[in-house]
C-alpha cells in the first residue's frame, strides 16, 4: 500500500502519548523508520534521528507518516504547510487521522502537482470480493478476544516477530489502522461495506507455502455487542488453524459497555472455536495471551500458571514473558 | 422513508420474475398500492389496475416503485423518459436496483427542477451510531437461518401481517431491499459500513411499548462464510427475545458455497442462542419455520411433524399452514 522508509511525523504533539501511533511503528518496524520530523514546541521524542523534510529524502524516505493525534480533530494549517513541503519534496502521506488527507485541499492539490499519493488508512482502498469460503494453502493463525482492545494486534505482531527470527515463514496481517500503519499494507476492517468483511480478509490472507503462517490481526469480540459482527467476519474470512485466546483478567465491564461483564476464556473457547471449524474442520484453540499490566509480577505469574492448568494450553503474556511459548503451540 | 400509496413500475418486463419485486410488494401490503405502470411490450401483470402517470398522480400516489428488474443492468433510456415524466408529475421514485438512481443526470436533474426525491434503497440515507447495547423496552423477535434464502422474510412479514389481523401490536423491520421496498422504510444492512452495523439494528428498533413486537427481518447465516458478520450484528444489534430458526430441508449446499453442507436445526440453535444471550440472557428459541416449498404436501407434513418432535417446539411452514402458530409460540 505504501513505502517504507518513513519519515514519522510527530507535529506538535503535547507529550509522548500523543505520538503513541509513531511509537509503535518504531517499536514494530524499527528498520523502517528513517527518522522522525518534529515541529516546534513538539514535546514527543521516539529518540531516533531529527530528520528536516530535506534531510529525509536525501535518507531515502518514501513515505511521511503521520504519527500523532491532532488536537480536535482538525489537521491544523502549521501542520498543512509542513506536509505541503513534504509531497513537493517527493514523499507520499499516509495517516489513519479520523479526518482525511484528502479533504484538505491544499494536500490534494500538492499531491497532483508533485505526482505524490495520500494514504488514508481508514479508508478502503480496494474493491474487495465477497468471501468465497474456499480453502487457501498455507497456515492462518488468528487471536480472538474476551473484549476488545485486550492486546490482540500486539500478540500477533509479537509472535510474527518471533517467528521471522526463528527463521520460520511468517506475515504479520493488519486489520486496523494502527497495523496497516506499521506494515504499511492491511485493511481497515472496520470501515468495509457489510458484505465485503469476510472477502476483504480473504483477500489479505491468499494462498501461500504450505509452511507460510498468516499471523491475522483480531478486532472487536464475539461478546462485544457494538463490533461482534466484524469478529464473526473475520473468523470466517481467515479460515484460522490455530486460534490464541486473548484476555485482559481486571476488566470489570467489556470496553465501552458498561452493563456487559465480560466471559469467562472457557466461554470464548467454546464460543469461537465452533464457528471457527465451519469454515476450518481443523482449526484448534492453541494457546492464550493474557494481558497481565495491571497485575504486579508475581501475581501475574500466579495467574498465568492458573490458566494454563485451568485450560491445559500454554498461557503467556508476551509482553512480560515473550513470545516464545505461544510460537512452539503452534506446532 | 418514502410514502405510499405507490404507483408500481412494472416497465417492459419480459415475464412475471422479472416484476417479481412488485409482487411481493402487491402481495404483503396490497393496501399501499394504487396501481400498476407498464410500458409497451410488459409482459407482467399484477392484477390491479392499470395507471398512467397522470391518472396515478390523482388517485393520490406519492412514489413511483421499481419494482422490475432492468436487463443488463442499464437503466435504458425508454425507462429514463417515463420516470423522469413521473418526477414532473409529482411523484417521488423509489428503486432496488443494483445501479443507482442518483447517478443518472436525467433523473438527479429532473428530482432538483420538481423538487421530488430519489430514493435508492440499497445505500444507507442515515449515519447510524455505533451500537451501545443498551437494554431497550418492547420485544424483538429475529428469524434465524441454516443458510441464506430460507425464508426469513416471508417468516417475519407473515407473523407481523397475523399479529396484526390479532390486534396484537407489531411492525415488520426491514433489512434488505425487498422488505424495504414492501415497508416503505429499513435499513439496507449489507451495504452498511462495518462498524455501523449492530448500531443501525439498534436504530431500526428503537423504546416501544411492553407489548409491541418489532419482527425483525435476518439476514445471511451464521454458517455462511460470506455474510455471517451481517448475521451476528444482527442478533447483537436486535437483543431478541425471541428466535424464529428457518430451514430449507432439501437443499445439499450453502448458497453459493458448493463445499459447505448446512448445518442442522440443533447447531443453528446451539450456536445462536447463546449468541443471542450475550445481549439478551431471556432470548428463546420458540418455533421452526420450515420452506417446504420442494416437498410434496404429504412429505411436508410428515417432514414438519418429525421437526415438532425433534425440536420440541412448533415447526410450521407460514406459506402453507399460515403463521398462527408462530405468533401463538411468541407467548
């Protein structure tokens, strides 16, 4: 979709949290990232080289991404005139902002001045098909979770990273904005036309190796009333091999839902993995990833040690632990 | 959406399927039709009474109707003419079809001049919320399938017109172009963006009275690959207190997917109901509405009778025994 390297664009943000996005990208693909542009009075540092626009394309910088939070959901004209100056340089944008690169006209009209593309991540930028539900070569693996935002996109990228160094075939497939942001390729699920879920990410996983694993960013929950149906999508648009339970154990309510408690794994296991062997007779619950922050170490490990008799798979929070483990259940 | 009484546009079809659109809009609500439009060479013929324009505009029609399939998927240009004719006279127009009204000029100018609108009710009119889930007074009831085209429309429309004939309280909600056309109003939930989608089933049926039932049109199947994401937003979106499972027992495949078998009636109850919990820890599975429509009278019987047994709920087939007992497993 768009190339790397990328110049990561912090603007002006007003502390580290606002260039969460750039932070990840440089965490994930830190190969990728050519330097980063701050403006003045930007109060975010990844702690990679300052880059001017001009420096960045003598770097051999493809794409500026932006990489922060605007204040108010207004891309504001201090930040017009910079990105402005970056396509007149050569380099391409690509942002997953609320609102779009190409409602600014001052961007369009400097991108087809300068031959330069906008990437809008949140946008789909593919006509995709209706899902066929036929078989693919190659392995999916897929994390679902007890709700959203409980650490799924970063188990996959995790254990796409631990695979690569493994030297097994592996892709890292992006599903939301964040993802696509750090590969540089996905689909922005939750933005596709009802009919064209499964199809999309059918097309994000297409036949491979017979040793190649897909490593399928999850999104939204089976018991997330709001998104339950791009899970359901996507669970049968990826035809997954192996499924990896993701949980986060202090959520009192599910994101968003105050009166909704979450499930319990059990209930997510036996929830997903049905639906899961409609399209895949094969497809296994493998291990789980727990996200254990809010828990001190030692309670954490009690915890994981719990699950892992209570389900009798390997249960690991890959933050503090790796992704080893859930690597080796793979096999 | 757009007003009745309709003038039914039956164009130059070449045979009845192709005005079968229209006549299911005669059939379900014969009340809003005030007459039939058919150009030179229709060879369909609904029954009711022959209108031109004119004479439609006075017996007090508000909305031109497509309600034939256009060949090839051109809207031709001897159509354009008697629409645009429509438009002139008063009239709004309401189209199915797969291409869009809005994007022939003819019509975008003549609907400005008259100041009349154009209604494509395959593409969303309304921003639909995210869906919060919240609990919502009055009752829902959803029909669920084994596969696609099983039924589920015919099922939620023929209890509704019974409830109706009972003096219960009830309205159909329509999900899909047909029931949309039929009802004057809905929402066209594949063609919604993905996160929108249990939001605008929550939209669709808002706070009602205690005794009023919303028959709420299905969608897909969750055993289908392609569209089981629009199906689970739907239970979600809909928090049924009631499930109606539709089945049509003579079918080998899943429409449209030659490598998957149906699932049985006990799957599509034990994978939908406790789906259903998740919004609604009442919901029950209180009937089986069955297509028999490929079996002979004395197989169907048989076939329905063994079901009732099975399933130890009613199993009825609405076309052929009416949906009495339906409504009466309602309560």
């Amino acid at each position: 979709m768009f190339e790397a390297p990328y110049l990561l664009f912090l603007g002006d943000a007003p502390d580290g949290l606002a260039a969460k996005m750039a932070q990840g990208i440089y965490d994930w693909r830190p190969e990728a990232v050519a330097g980063q542009l701050r403006m003045e009075g930007c109060k975010a540092d990844l702690g990679v080289k300052d880059l001017s626009i001009q420096e960045a394309v003598k770097a051999g910088a493809k794409t500026l991404v932006i990489g922060v939070v605007n204040r108010g959901g207004v891309i504001s004209d201090s930040w017009i005139s910079v990105l402005v100056e970056a396509l007149e340089a050569g380099l391409d944008i690509a942002s997953g902002l609320h609102n779009l690169l190409r409602d600014e006209p001052a961007l369009v009209e400097a991108a087809e001045k300068s031959g330069r593309t906008l990437h809008d991540v949140r946008v789909p930028s593919v006509k995709y098909p209706i899902a066929s539900g036929k078989k693919r070569t190659g392995k999916r693996c897929l994390a679902v979770g007890t709700d959203c935002s409980v650490g799924k996109m970063y188990t996959a990228i995790a254990m796409d990273r631990e695979m690569k160094k493994r030297g097994m075939k592996s892709t890292f497939r992006a599903t939301g904005q964040t993802g696509i942001l750090i590969e540089g390729d996905g689909v922005p699920l939750d933005a596709v036309i009802a009919d064209f879920m499964a199809g999309s990410i059918e097309w994000l996983t297409p036949d491979n190796d017979p040793d190649h694993w897909d490593m399928v960013e999850g999104q939204g929950s089976l018991f997330h009333a709001s998104y339950s149906g791009v899970t359901m999508a996507l669970i049968h648009g990826a035809q997954p091999d192996a499924l990896i339970l993701c949980h986060e154990p202090t959520r009192e309510h599910m994101r968003g839902l105050p009166d909704y408690t979450p499930p319990s794994l059990e209930q997510l296991r036996d929830t997903a993995l049905p639906l899961a062997r409609v399209v895949n007779p094969d497809c296994k619950v493998v291990a789980v990833s727990v996200n254990t922050q809010h828990m001190d170490e030692e309670r954490a490990l009690a915890y994981l040690k719990e699950v892992e008799e209570k389900m009798g798979i390997p249960a690991v929070d890959p933050f503090r632990q790796g992704a080893g483990r859930l690597v080796e259940a793979l096999s």
